[in-house]
C-alpha cells in the first residue's frame, strides 16, 4: 500500500477497504459523541485489520471513557503492536488522568512526548 502525504510518497502494509470504512465510520461517531457506535465501528475496522495500533487505541480510550475495565487489554493490544505509537501513550495518559492515577498519567504523557 502506498500513501501520499504532501508530495511524498510511504509505502506501507495493505489494509482493506473494509476497515477504512469501518474505521472512517468510527472516526465520525466518535467526533459526535457517539461512542457505543463508535466502539462498535472500531470493533469491525479491528476485526478487518488486527494489525492497527491506531484502531486499538481508540478502542482502549472509548472503554476507557465508558469506565469499562477491558480498555487497557486495547492499550496492550496497541503497544505489542507499536509501542512507538505516540497517539497511544496520550491516550493512555488521558485515561489514567481520568481514574485519578497522576502518576501514570505523567509517565505516558511523558512518554507520547518523547515520540
């Protein structure tokens, strides 16, 4: 799969148009507040595409806003896959930030800012 940005030219892995959409339709509820829609959307786009870290992060910051205990298996899910991923470490920051957990809050803040 190749992306252009700008001028340039990324070549990156294939990801199919099912999970584009899906996750496309995620992104739209999402902005919305639509967040079980949403959840569900970024549940199909995951089922199309595993392989996303992206997509596993905003499902771990949709459970985490509806306080449901699985949002850091998503987390985990999105770091084995790119722990590099610095949406992913602000997203968990944010989360931890929510459960009052200040401490974990800074270290993944600390670290999305590294990336």
């Amino acid at each position: 799969m190749v992306r252009v940005v700008g001028s340039e030219q990324h070549e990156g892995r294939y990801i199919s148009p099912f999970a584009y959409a899906a996750y496309a339709d995620g992104a739209w509820l999402d902005a919305r507040g639509q967040d079980a829609d949403a959840g569900r959307a970024y549940e199909r786009a995951a089922e199309e595409d595993p392989g996303s870290a992206e997509i596993w992060t905003r499902i771990g910051a949709l459970r985490c806003r509806a306080g449901r205990a699985d949002g850091p298996a998503a987390f985990a899910r999105a770091e084995q896959l790119d722990a590099s991923y610095a949406p992913l470490w602000l997203a968990r920051a944010r989360c931890a930030r929510s459960a009052r957990r200040t401490r974990d809050a800074l270290g993944f803040a600390e670290r999305a800012f590294a990336l």
